[in-house]
C-alpha cells in the first residue's frame, strides 16, 4: 500500500468516528452543552482527540515506513489533484452556505457546527477519493 494512501486511511479513520460522535452530541443531546464552556470544551476535546490520535497515527505511519520516503510520482500526484478539487467544491458550497444563508436565520454556535461539518466533509470525501484513486482501476486523466 502506497504511504499516501496509509495516510488517507489513517485521517479517514481517525477523523470521521470522532467528528460522527461530536456531531451526535450537537444533535441528541442538546442539553448537555447549555454553556459557552461546555460547548467549547466538547469542541476542545474531539479537535484535540483528533489531532493526538492522528499524531500518533503518523508516528506509527512513519517508523513503519523508515527508510521508504514519501515519493509521490505523477499518479500519485493526479490521485491527490483530483480528490483536492473535488473536495474544493465541498467546501465552497458549504462555505457560502454558512456564510451567506444561514446568517439570516440562524446564528452562534449553529454556525460554528455548520462551518466545522462542511470542514469534515470535505476533508472526508478528499481522502475517500484518494483510497479510490489507488483502488479503483487505473485512468488515463481525471
């Protein structure tokens, strides 16, 4: 397996379990985050989950490919184009949606999950295309 699909598969499992209970707090537990401190803490804690658990990931990632390099040739360079662009048009869509529609009928922290969802989806579905780009059958150009 190529170290950049390591990678992908790596930020696909490390970020979406986490960003999916985050997410089912935010909607079925309302209650629980009453505060401005406690929602910046359950923000706190996923973001930081996130980030350790994908440190460490990469460490692992890293000591088991010593020696190999991270050589991305014109496939892997077409595999990741492809999977940034598309992920590109995710993330203006919800861009313009939690910056030019919502703003008028919602606000604070609805925004901020709005914002962080388009964020999560986007890097999502960039790395979901990149384990397809090495999965699927071989194309010519994208």
């Amino acid at each position: 397996m190529s170290p950049l699909e390591n990678r992908a598969w790596l930020m696909l499992w490390t970020m979406c379990p986490i960003y999916l209970v985050y997410f089912a707090i935010q909607i079925a537990a309302p209650p629980w985050l009453s505060s401005m401190l406690q929602r910046i803490a359950c923000l706190a804690v996923a973001a930081g989950a996130h980030g350790v658990i994908s440190v460490v990931g990469l460490l692992v990632l890293l000591a088991r490919q010593r020696g190999q390099g991270l050589l991305a040739d014109e496939r892997d360079r077409a595999i990741e184009a492809h999977a940034t662009r598309i992920a590109y048009y995710v993330l203006m869509g919800g861009a313009v949606v939690v910056g030019m529609v919502m703003p008028f009928s919602k606000g604070g922290w609805s925004l901020v999950n709005a914002a962080l969802l388009s964020i999560v989806l986007a890097e999502a579905l960039r790395n979901l295309l990149i384990v397809r780009g090495y999965r699927g059958s071989p194309a010519l150009a994208q």
